[in-house]
C-alpha cells in the first residue's frame, strides 16, 4: 500500500457573540483614562471590531462549536476521528489538555489527544504534526484545532497590545487520501527572541508569579516577522517544487494588517488573492488561519482544487508555512 497523503476534508470555525468594536473598546478604555480611537486603531491594525467570550466560556467550548462545523462539512461524524489535537496558548487549564476536553465533549475516547503550543503559530505547526501521523499510518482522520479566549490575558490598561486580539476558534478535518492535500510544510523557532512577545507569569504554590498578562515590542515583531513569514513561504514552495504563481490563496495568519499585505508584497502577490479576516476578528492566535480559511470556503471564495499558503509568526518565536491544494 502506498504512504497516503493527507487532505482537508471538512473546515469549520466559532466566534462568541459578543462583538467588540473599536468605539465600544474605546469607551472601556476611557473609564480608565487611556485614549485610544476607532482611527488610531484602524490606522495601525486594519482592525474594526473583534469578539469576547463569555467568563464562563472556555477554549475547548469554542473549539467544540468549531469541530462540529468542521465535522459536518466533512461528512464525518465525531466516531470518526482518530486523532485530536489542539492548538492553543489559552488552555482551558494547567491540565490536562484541552484536546482532551475536547475528546470528552464530543462523545468519543480511545484515540491520542494533545495540545500544541506554539502561540500564532500554532494551527500550522498542529496541521503539519497531524499531517505527518497520517503519513506514517498513526491516523487517518484527524480532528486539528485552533482556539484561543485571548481576552483573558490582555492587559486592558496598554492600548498598544489590548486592542489587537479577540477569541475564536477554527478547525478542519484532515483525512488520508490517494491524492495530494498537503504539499510541504517549513517550521521554525528561535528562543532568543522570548522577550518581545510573551506572558511572563506561571502559577507556583496557588499564587501566580510574574506577570499573567500578554506583553509585546511591537515594532520587533514587525520587523521580525515579515522577513519569516517570507522566508519560511519561500522555504515550503522550494520543498513543494512550485513558485510564488502557483499560489491562488494567501491565508496568513491574522495578526495585522500591514504585516500581511507586506508579507504578500514581498511574494508578489497581488492584494486580492490575500484572505483578510483581522478587520472582523482581531488577531485570534491559533485560531486566526483555520477562521480565515473557513470563511473563504463558506463564502464561496476559496474552492476545491485551488492551492493555498498558510503561514503563521508567533511568540516563542515561532513561524512556519504549510502549502496545500484544497
């Protein structure tokens, strides 16, 4: 039997209701005198509103919402599903993991679980782990998740960090097939740079030590991350043996707005066959790129056959690249 390959079988995606919007962030943040504006906000981020979860809501509520949808597409039903994992820097707790909360909600049991931290990036180092256990025969219908409640860590009283994220989730159902899905993949992390994006605090004793709340250099991880997220594409199509004109879909992931189009810039990839969500969603981590993906597949956008980049840049650092034809 030959070695399968793995393929996107089914896409799905959940936003809390909650909807935020740049004014109604404003009038939260004026309550504790720090200006900000619906302008200064668009200017910088490309970005109008975002969505809130609920207190009582947790990661693997959205994920499950978004697994669901994904199932359904598919044609799968959770019974299906031999491997879970979850990408997520929000978990629901210390542990265990939120895959495995996950695999409880959907009725089922038996097959491996985990979580894969690796912040942005996660959806595409989770898609790439997922894609190699199929490969190897370890699965052959995998359930890969990104959700985030990022909400919870934002530090409300620095306007340059708080306005920029929101909570989703997004997931898609990859399946072993006799035809090509998944091209290549390239990921990446450098540790040095912990420092410019990260949540400096851990929990010790019941007390927690450090600082809880998401911190960031924006301006470093700007210039950080265009030139990753470049590299790391050029890596994956070098390795697919094809070139930036075989690319129909630009899906990256969903932090800013100028990060994106100079990402597409340096690709020579025109603004249109970018894929832009962040102006409704705000940077949701792990789950921005299966949101986005979901939303140009339902919305008729992205179609069956076509090739797409995906391509994530995150805290660790990490960054890294998956091409496939849907």
């Amino acid at each position: 039997m030959t070695t399968p390959y793995s393929r996107i079988t089914g896409t799905g995606s959940y936003l809390p209701p909650r909807r935020v919007t740049n004014d109604d962030l404003a009038k939260e943040l004026a309550t504790r005198g720090i200006e900000t504006s619906d302008q200064w906000i668009v200017e910088r981020t490309g970005i109008h509103a975002r969505h809130f979860a609920a207190p009582e809501v947790t990661s693997s509520d959205l994920g499950y919402e978004a697994a669901r949808h994904a199932l359904e597409s598919a044609g799968r039903k959770a019974s299906d599903v031999d491997l879970i994992i979850v990408a997520t820097s929000t978990p629901d707790m210390v542990f265990p993991s939120s895959a495995a909360i996950l695999q409880h909600k959907l009725g089922i049991a038996g097959c491996p679980a985990f979580d894969v931290q690796a912040v942005c990036s996660g959806f595409v180092y989770a898609l790439t782990v997922a894609d190699a256990m199929i490969r190897t025969g370890s699965a052959r219908c995998a359930l890969v998740v990104g959700a985030e409640v990022f909400s919870r860590i934002l530090d409300f009283n620095d306007r340059t960090t708080c306005v920029l994220f929101g909570d989703g989730a997004g997931a898609v159902v990859l399946e072993a097939s006799q035809e090509p899905g998944i091209l290549a993949s390239d990921l990446h992390a450098d540790g040095k740079h912990v420092g410019i994006l990260c949540v400096p605090g851990h929990v010790s004793g019941g007390n927690v030590l450090g600082t809880p709340l998401l911190h960031m250099d924006g301006q470093a991880v700007f210039k950080l991350a265009v030139r990753v997220l470049e590299e790391a594409a050029r890596a994956t199509l070098a390795k697919a043996g094809k070139t930036e004109a075989d690319i129909d879909w630009l899906i990256p992931h969903q932090a800013n707005i100028r990060i994106m189009e100079g990402t597409a810039k340096k690709l020579k990839l025109p603004r249109e066959k970018l894929i832009v969500t962040v102006n409704e969603h705000g940077n949701t981590s792990a789950a921005s790129i299966p949101l986005a993906l979901d939303e140009a597949v339902r919305s008729g956008k992205v179609k069956k056959g076509e090739t797409l980049m995906l391509e994530g840049v995150g805290g660790g650092f990490t960054w890294g690249a998956v091409l496939l034809n849907l």
